[in-house]
C-alpha cells in the first residue's frame, strides 16, 4: 500500500513537471519558433547556394549563369526548408 502511493506521487509529479515544461503557448523547451527556423533557413540556404553557384560555374564556366541558378535555387529553397521544418516540428518520435 505505501509503495502504491510512493508509485502514484511519483507518476503524479512527473506529470505537473511534464505540465510545467510545456507551459506557454503549447511550446517544449527543445521546439524551434518560426523566426528561429526562417533563420535557420536562411543561414542554411546561404551555404547551400554558394555551392551551388560554385558547381554551376565549375559545369558551365559562366558567372552569370551560376548566379543566376543560385538565385533561383536560394528563393525557391527557403521556402521549401520551412516547410520542412515546421512538419518536422509537430512530429513527435
């Protein structure tokens, strides 16, 4: 009986820390807000587009082109990775 009660103060203050941590617009400690992940995205896609525009210009040989690929790719890329991220945000493992 007094191992019962032990087992259920336990559980029961582990479920108001569960509550605690996730107080505050639905949000964990570990979840990304949207500025952070647009951030994220942006930071990311900077990296990726120049070497994009690197291996373009090292398939084509043209500048103008290369920038031109990577310009198209940066935009259209960035919004694909939020969207990414966000799916990934409500996902849980």
């Amino acid at each position: 009986m007094m191992k019962a009660r032990h087992q259920q103060s336990d559980d029961e203050e582990q479920q108001a820390l569960i509550i605690e941590t996730t107080k505050g617009e639905g949000k964990t400690e570990n979840a990304d807000t949207h500025l952070k992940s647009v951030v994220k995205g942006i930071s990311w896609r900077i990296i990726a587009s120049l070497t994009t525009i690197s291996i373009a210009y090292i398939v084509t040989g043209q500048v103008a082109t290369a920038l031109e690929i990577g310009a198209i790719e940066f935009f259209f890329k960035v919004f694909i990775y939020y969207i990414h991220e966000r799916i990934w945000v409500q996902i849980r493992l």
